[in-house]
C-alpha cells in the first residue's frame, strides 16, 4: 500500500490510500481510501507507518528545556565576521574586545541601557556567540572605558579603509538630549531633537562619499557647528595621514572664517553651500541672471567677492512651489493671530503699549516672518499689513541654491560637485538612524565624559555594521536597488526613486512576490530561527544536545546575502 497525492485543477489535491496489484502483465492501482480530510502530519505519519518505520510521542524520545533567539545574532556575527570587525577593534582577543562586540550586536538588535543588555541577551544566543554569558553591567562599563582608550585607533584603521587621498570627506553635526545635569559635556544649546530645556551634547560626524561612517567626534552641548570643522580637518590629516582631500560640509558649517582657515592649510580644498543673503547680493549686483534659468536649471559663474572659486548656481522648481506654499501658511498662521490680538484689545482684555507689543512679538516671532509685516501699535489698537515687497523679493530666490567650491573644473564638474553637496544626506541619514528605533542613541544616561564619547562611538560602530548589511539587504528591503543611475540623473532636479523601487513601495512585495521588508521586520523574521536546548527523556546523565530552526527560504537568502558583504 502507499499514499499518492492526485492533483485537482480547482481544489485542493486528493489523498488516496491506494494498492499496487496485477492483471496479467499490467500493473494497475485500487483506491482503498480517501484520506483527503486528514492533515498533513497526519497523511506523512501513515506513509511512514507504510514505510515499516516504528511512530512514538515526541516527548518519549526527547524534550525541549530551552529556546533562545538566534537568527538575527547570526546574521550580525556574519556582518562583523565579513567586515573584519573584531580586528577592526582590536587585533588581539580580549575579554574587553568580546564585551564591546557584544555591546554593538545588542544595539543593532535591541538598542537599550547597559544594565537591559545584560538582561536580555539571555533571551538569545549572544551570551555563547560573543563568550560574554558571565557579564554583569560593571564589565560592559569598563568594556566601554576601554573603549574610548580604543577609540583613535579604530578610526584610523576604518580611514586606511574608507577614505583616499584627494578624495571627499563628508561632514555634519547633530546632537542628542540628556537624562541628568552631572555630565560636564551637558549644556543647553541649539536642540535638534525638539526637547526645550534640556541639557545636549553635540556629536559631529566624518563620513566617506556613501555616508559610510568613519569618525565620530564629540563636543560640548554649546558648541557652534563651525567651531567644529577645523578640528576634523586636523583630525583627518595628522591622525589619518590624508594630506589632501575634499571637505564637504552644508553652509552653517563651512563659513567665511572656516574657509580662511583652510586657505591657511595647505591640501584643503571644500565644497559648500552660499546662505541666502549672499545670493542676494549676487542677483542684486547682476551677477547672478535670473533669465539664465529660463533655458537650464544649473549654470557657473564668478565673483570678486569669492576669489579662486566657481559657484555653480541651481534652481529646483519643485523646490520652489514648495517654499512658496510653506511661506503663504505660515503668513496665514500669523495673520490669524495677530487678529485674535486684535480681539482681545478689543474687548479690553489686553491694554498698554508694552503689554500689547509683547504679545505680538511672541505671534510673529513664533512663525520666523517678522520681517514680512509692518506694525503699528498703540495703547488700545493694533494695524498690520503684510510687505509685499519684500515676500515677492524673497520669493524670487524660492527653489534657489549656490553651490560654493574651490575645485577647479579640471577637478570636478559642475555637475558632480551639485552630487558631492547633495551628498551630505548620507550624513544625515546616519543620524536619522542613530537617534531613532534603530540604535537610539538617545537619550544619554551616563554622567562620566569618557563614557558619553564611548556610548555614542559605540553607536556609530553599530551604525557601521548595519550600514553594510542594509546595503547587502537591498533586494530584500524597501530599498532603491539602482544605484548607478543616481551618478547620471539630473543632480538639481528633484531626487526620484526607480520605477522598481515605487512598485515594491506600492505593492509591499518583491518581483517574486514575496514581502519586501524594512531593516527592523526582517530581523524580526530572522529572529524567528531559535536553537533549542533537547535531551533525551529519561536521561539521568544530563547530557543535552542543540537543534536549530531550519531556515526558510527568506530567511536563507538574508542570511546568504551577508555572506557576500566585503570591505
């Protein structure tokens, strides 16, 4: 007897109980049964019944005494493993070099305090995978002590790495917010994250032209953002052995004063951007034709006022619809206060010349468009009228952008120098993912200084390793997987995704047909492969042995495509 599976066009298939018997020489099949309503395990225990194999309870043979999460440590130890991340932190084996990995594991997988890692790893395989199953949070504290001693020389060795002679050297600064007020590097200053009153430290960030990580230095929370450049450019030079390269950095970073500076030092030269009131200047004097964009949207051109440089002038159309909109709502918001002011004086709710002054110095500052109204004000009344003059004359530059370089155009076209700046939202994007649900760089609990540069270097080697396996993972995420086509688009106008990247946007699968993923929900999945601990029942000698889930085919094909990670 055997079991056969009859296929049906419209249903599900058939399974039949059938025999085998003879008519002569012709071989022919009975249906004995029709076991079509049974379930798949059932169906395969009767065919290994026909087999003559002998069926048991799974509990008779063995039991399962644990279970712990292991695919998704997998697949960052293969990262590390393929990026030569051990050796990158330190070439000899130490329990500290085991520590900090494990740390950089748990901040890819499960971002958290010190004392939760220590907490949670037992829910995995960390603790056997990185040999750190004895750790307590004191150790990982003195593991990231170690760390900041370690820390000049890691970036040296992903700088040989990452970065080339004459090449560009991204750079920007961001900073994350405080839980405390003990740590000396603590101070109120330009919040990025939104959180007013709190105490910050700001952090810049050295990057190669990908947006690939490779230093990461930390400042005081008042920090002005040009007072960190030169210190990077040193960096760069006598600490990496680059005498020459190409700084990139957005127009808040790289000022006049910084561009004197790197005029002083030999092998610098920069690319960055013009503020508004610069551009105006040049359209003012004539130097900078508006009816130029009629025909292109990026021309070159020189001034005095820039000696050995080329500005390469850009308009994005989009860009300025945009601008123009967000300018007329925030107008609109203003005038909607201002008049809800004017009730309240109305109605004798609000008097005096100071008082009523204040109040509308709180409307129109709230909005950043001051200097688009004129005011009249007295004791009991309120006039305004919005200057028309000077929104048209601000509206003019709407979708406008000079792009400042001392490159000459043997060097770098204008072309690619508008990429090179553009460039910087790898910068930012490494941000993004450092104080978000990725690695949470935020908030900061520590109160010693060596430890707060230590917990935010950490969290930029974590951003390393999983800045290449999201490249190794394209294919599978949500993710532009044409990358060659950027270098030749149109570098002003606005950046589009490939037609295969919006279908898998809009579709949620692959060409397959398969899900397509972000970078948190396909480590999920892979944490869904486990290794359980079994022995067998009834043994009395406690000798136990490991089982781990067979992959299925996404989870094989991840864990293959970090095999093909290379520096």
């Amino acid at each position: 007897m055997h079991i056969d599976i009859v296929p049906n066009r419209k249903s599900a298939p058939a399974v039949l109980l059938r025999e085998s018997y003879r008519e002569g020489k012709k071989v022919k099949k009975r249906t004995l049964a029709n076991l079509s309503s049974l379930s798949k395990e059932q169906v395969e225990a009767m065919r290994l019944i026909l087999k003559g194999q002998r069926l048991a309870p799974v509990t008779e043979l063995f039991e399962c005494i644990g279970s712990r999460h292991h695919g998704h440590v997998q697949a960052v130890r293969s990262a590390m493993q393929r990026l030569g991340f051990m050796d990158l932190v330190a070439s000899q084996p130490s329990r500290e070099r085991d520590l900090v990995c494990a740390m950089v594991a748990s901040q890819i997988l499960e971002p958290d305090s010190k004392l939760a890692f220590t907490r949670w790893w037992v829910n995995t395989t960390i603790p056997e995978v990185f040999a750190v199953g004895d750790a307590t949070e004191d150790d990982l504290y003195s593991a990231l002590d170690w760390l900041a001693e370690r820390q000049p020389h890691i970036e040296k060795k992903l700088a040989a790495r990452h970065l080339q002679e004459g090449g560009l050297v991204l750079y920007d600064l961001s900073s994350s917010y405080f839980e405390g007020t003990k740590c000396p590097l603590a101070a109120l200053g330009h919040n990025r994250d939104g959180k007013k009153g709190k105490l910050q430290v700001n952090y810049g960030l050295l990057t190669d032209p990908r947006g690939c990580p490779v230093a990461l230095s930390v400042f005081k929370g008042n920090t002005g953002d040009p007072k960190t450049l030169m210190p990077q450019v040193e960096k760069v030079q006598k600490d990496f052995g680059i005498e020459r390269l190409v700084l990139v950095g957005d127009r808040g970073m790289i000022s006049q004063k910084q561009i004197k500076q790197c005029k002083a030092r030999e092998g610098i030269d920069w690319i960055t951007a013009l503020k508004t009131g610069a551009i105006r200047k040049l359209v003012v004097s004539g130097r900078l034709q508006m009816d130029l964009f009629d025909e292109r949207n990026l021309f070159e051109l020189t001034h005095p006022d820039f000696p050995g440089e080329r500005l390469v002038a850009c308009r994005n159309p989009e860009l300025a619809k945009l601008r123009g909109h967000k300018r007329q709502s925030l107008l609109q918001a203003t005038r909607g206060e201002l008049e809800t002011v004017s009730r309240m004086i109305a109605k004798g709710r609000l008097e005096g010349k100071a008082a009523v002054g204040l109040r509308v110095g709180r409307v129109i500052n709230k909005y950043k468009v001051a200097k688009h109204f004129k005011l009249e004000i007295s004791d009991k009344a309120l006039a305004w009228r919005i200057d028309e003059e000077k929104v048209a004359a601000e509206a003019a530059l709407d979708g406008i952008y000079v792009i400042r370089t001392s490159l000459k155009k043997a060097e770098m076209d204008s072309a690619t120098t508008v990429r090179s700046y553009k460039a910087l939202s790898g910068v930012e994007r490494a941000f993004r993912s450092m104080k978000s649900m990725d690695l949470e760089v935020r908030p900061i609990r520590h109160h010693l200084e060596t430890r707060v540069r230590a917990h935010i270097f950490q969290c930029m080697l974590a951003y390393y390793v999983k800045w290449h396996m999201n490249e190794a993972w394209r294919a599978l995420l949500f993710c532009d997987e044409d990358l060659e086509s950027k270098k030749s688009r149109d570098p002003v106008a606005p950046a589009e995704r490939s037609d295969a990247a919006l279908e898998k946007a809009h579709s949620k699968h692959l060409e397959d047909g398969s899900p397509a993923y972000s970078f948190q929900t396909l480590m999920r999945r892979l944490s869904a492969i486990v290794r359980n601990v079994c022995r067998t029942a009834g043994a009395k000698d406690g000798s136990t042995f490991e089982l781990t889930t067979t992959p299925d085919r996404t989870q094989q094909q991840a864990l293959s495509m970090i095999e093909k990670i290379t520096v």
